[in-house]
C-alpha cells in the first residue's frame, strides 16, 4: 500500500499531508493525527493499514514536521481543531471517521464535542488527564521552548529528547512507574524522528502544551458521537488507568485495550467505525 505526499494551503500557510486508499462509497474516510512531537511519518504503519480498505487523511500538525506554524503564540486544541475543520473544507470532504493518538486524540475529543456533524466515530488512542501536580511538573518541563544555537546543543538535545521518550512518560521521570513498555527504538527510528523534531524545532511546543494543558476531563462528557477510548497492552500502568477514567465519564465512549502493534489497534478502530 502506497502512501502519497501533498501539501494543503490555509491561511497559516502549507499544511502537509499523508494520503493512501481508495475513495469509497461505502466507507467515510479516516482521519489519522499524530502524537507530538513529530510528524504523520511515524503513523504510517497504522496508515498503510487503513488504507486497505478506506481513503486515510494524515496531516504533520501545525507546528510539526512539514507543515507550518500555528499563528497563534499558544494555542489551545480548539485551535487545532478548527484547522482539522478548514483542512476538510478545502479538500472538500464533509464528514470523517477520526483516530487520535495522544495529541491528536486531544484534538478528537475536541471535534467529537464542537464539530460532531464532522466526524462519524471517533478514536482516541491514549487520552488521559494528569493530577494537578504532575500536570504543573510536565507543563514546566515537558515541551522546552527551543532555538538553534551556534555549538549545536540543539542537535544532541533533540536526539536525546526522542531516545528518552522511547523510554519513560513523562521522559524526566526515570522510574519503574513510569516505564514505557514499548521494544527498543532503532537506530534508524530515532534518526527519523530527531529529524522530525528539528524540522519543528522552535514551533513543536505548541501543540505539545496545548495538549498538556487540554482540560480532557471536562471536555469528554461533552462529546457527541461515539467514542473509542484506546490504549494498548505496552502502555505503563498509570496511562491506561487514566484511559479508563476518561472512557466512564461519556455515555458514548468505550474502553479497549488493545495487543502490541499498530494492526491490533486498526483492527479495533476498523470494527469500531463499521459497527454503525
């Protein structure tokens, strides 16, 4: 399965986007956005999968990889998904079935509440909501506003900050609890996600805070549609604990735990969506 590249102009300028499958008359597309802090590169395994069976839009988030900057110096998720509004107007599509990981299932909730006659059904691979303390600790910390320097510090900091992430959540938090319990990232992983970073270097935090700072909690009882609520057999404990709290607060919103790999998970959202 083959995935095209092709940009999309707004008025923040180009958005890039990921393109696979086949239009059909049967299936809604699929909206596929990606965790912070890289770019829809690292969805394309779960895209290629969808795309078996249905067309799948993935955009790099404003601010991530290819795409560029939000206008706004910090902007909420309700900034983002307005642009997933003005994204599908310019491509012409009305409605879409929606699968968000982390960030982007921040931005899915969000979409599920404020544009409901946009999406059909909705995933949310990961979303949970954090403790006042922690969430003051990764908003501090997490998601460092960053600029080029003339030694490079900003290479070996991007470079580390990926390989820790591949590790622990929050990544400055070294301990059991907060194991990650993914395999080991390879070489060629970590390269193309520090690259991604770097495209996004002095603008990956926008999204990033946003997403930290998404009130998830009061925002799901408001969703419209029905909601998966996902999180996956290698996520540490305290994650999917969090999935399933957020999952209870909706009348419209399911809980799954799903196995390793991104087949497990589209398997999940391809049953979900076609259930209706």
């Amino acid at each position: 399965m083959e995935i095209d590249r092709a940009f999309v102009r707004l008025k923040e300028g180009l958005v890039h986007i990921r393109t696979c499958g086949e239009e059909s008359k049967d299936q809604l597309p699929v909206y596929v956005v990606h965790p912070s802090p890289a770019s829809a590169r690292g969805m394309e395994p779960i895209i290629k999968l969808f795309g078996e069976t249905r067309r799948v839009i993935a955009p790099d988030t404003l601010g991530n990889g290819d795409s560029a900057a939000p206008i706004e110096d910090s902007p909420e998720i309700e900034y983002f998904a307005d642009s997933v509004v003005r994204l599908l107007d310019e491509m012409n599509i009305e409605k879409v079935d929606f699968y968000g990981s982390h960030t982007g299932g921040r931005t899915g909730c969000e979409m599920a509440g404020r544009y409901p006659d946009r999406v059909h059904r909705v995933v949310l691979d990961g979303i949970v909501e954090y403790e006042p303390a922690l969430k003051k600790q990764i908003l501090e910390n997490y998601a460092p506003e960053i600029q080029p320097d003339d030694h490079g510090g900003h290479l070996s900091w991007a470079f580390n900050f990926v390989r820790d992430q591949a590790f622990f959540f929050p990544y400055f938090m070294r301990d059991p609890e907060h194991a990650m319990g993914n395999p080991g990232r390879t070489p060629e992983h970590l390269h193309a996600h520090t690259v991604d970073v770097l495209k996004g270097l002095t603008t990956y935090h926008k999204p990033y805070l946003a997403a930290f700072r998404y009130p998830a909690r009061d925002r799901m009882p408001q969703i419209k549609v029905p909601t998966l609520v996902m999180a996956g057999e290698s996520d540490p404990p305290h994650l999917i604990r969090g999935t399933k709290e957020m999952a209870v607060l909706s009348d419209l919103a399911e809980m799954k735990v799903v196995g390793l790999g991104p087949k497990a998970k589209v398997d999940a959202a391809v049953e979900f969506f076609d259930r209706a």
